[in-house]
C-alpha cells in the first residue's frame, strides 16, 4: 500500500520473548515431548491505538477440542524449516494470512498440548501489514476475531475454569462473545503477566468450563 507506515512492535512484544526464557511461563506442567507443532500468537495494532490478537474458534464438528478458542497452527510438515515457518503455513490455511505482512519477534519455550500430546511451541508476532483475514475451511475454523488486549485485561471478563470431577483450575476468558479456556487461556494468562499489562483479578471466581467444550477431549 503507497504511504502505508507500519506501526512499531511495542515494547513488551519486543522483550516478550526473553522475558519468557527468564521466567517460566507455565509452572507444574510436564516436559515438553509430544509431536512438533506450533501456534501462531499474531499481535497488532487496533482501532483505539492499542493492541489485538487474532483467536480463532474451532468448527464444532472436530474430534478434537471441537468449537474451542484457539491460535491458528498446527502440526509441524516435513517441508516446514522452524517452528515459525510452520506457525505462519498453518495461519495462512486457516484463515488466509498473507505472512509477507507479519514479523515474527520472538519464538517462545514449547509447552505440552496434554490432550494431543504435541509440543506446541508458541510463535509471537507482530502484523506490521494487516490484511484481510476470515474462515478458509469451515471444517476446521468457525470464526476468526481480533479481541484488543484490554479486554482481555480487564478483570470483569477474567475467572478461573474448573472441570468437574478433574483436578483442573487454570486462568479462562469471556471476551466477544468467545469462551476462552484451556491452553489458550493459559498462554494468554502468561503472555499478560509476563508483559506487565496483567491487574488483579479474582481468581476465586471458578465458573465449570460448559459440558460442550469437553465432549472429544
């Protein structure tokens, strides 16, 4: 695009990555060992001039984590050459990114993926050139949205998920209409805290996570 200047990556994106190999993002989960996989957490510039990320809702028709919040990515091809090589194939075939307008800042510590057994390594960008994004294959992706962090700061739409009969209490999210739990939740958990952007929430509110999310793993 002609003029078109690209918003800088602000600062906490920049120091997210080492921040995250300083300090462990997640405590009292097991080695990463599963298959590779990798998620794409791509981070831009919203209406109002702060930040969004871009969450996808998974088809209701999957075996798998069906109608879940998710990142887009996916697991690693032979032909990928990293981890994000493999987060930026999977974006662009769910949703149609076009990565020639996104800068990887920082590849994250992988985590395990329990349900799968993958090891989802977290890819963090920035989307210097925004382009038009939606559903490819309905029958992975239902919705594609771009929730600005400060909603997902603001305390009000904050609480902790719990499974009945499971020893499961993690960080959750109700923000546009989406159900955020899970390894997403979690990961947004940690990328707020470790950014700084993180304020006191109430983590006695435990809400059960909706039978629906649960059916298939």
């Amino acid at each position: 695009m002609t003029g078109f200047v690209p918003a800088p990556e602000p600062d906490w994106l920049r120091d997210l990555e080492q921040r995250a190999h300083e300090t462990p993002m997640v405590t009292g989960l097991p080695e990463a060992a599963g298959s590779a996989s990798a998620v794409l957490m791509l981070f831009g510039q919203d209406e109002l001039g702060g930040q969004d990320v871009v969450l996808t809702e998974r088809s209701a028709t999957l075996r798998k984590h069906a109608g879940q919040v998710s990142f887009p990515g996916g697991r690693a091809d032979p032909g990928d050459v990293s981890a994000a090589d493999t987060a930026l194939r999977e974006a662009h075939e769910e949703i149609g990114l076009d990565r020639e307008g996104v800068r990887v800042v920082g590849v994250l510590p992988a985590l395990p993926l329990s349900v799968t057994g993958f090891r989802v390594t977290p890819i963090a960008a920035w989307w210097e050139r925004p382009s038009p994004i939606g559903v490819v294959d309905t029958a992975e992706v239902a919705r594609v949205e771009r929730v600005p962090l400060a909603q997902l700061v603001d305390p009000a739409n904050r609480f902790s998920a719990v499974v009945p009969g499971r020893e499961y209490v993690a960080p959750a999210f109700e923000v546009n209409g989406l159900y955020v739990w899970g390894f997403t939740a979690i990961l947004l958990d940690a990328t707020l805290r470790l950014a700084g952007m993180e304020l006191p929430w109430d983590r006695s509110d435990r809400r059960p996570v909706p039978s629906r999310y649960l059916q298939g793993g």
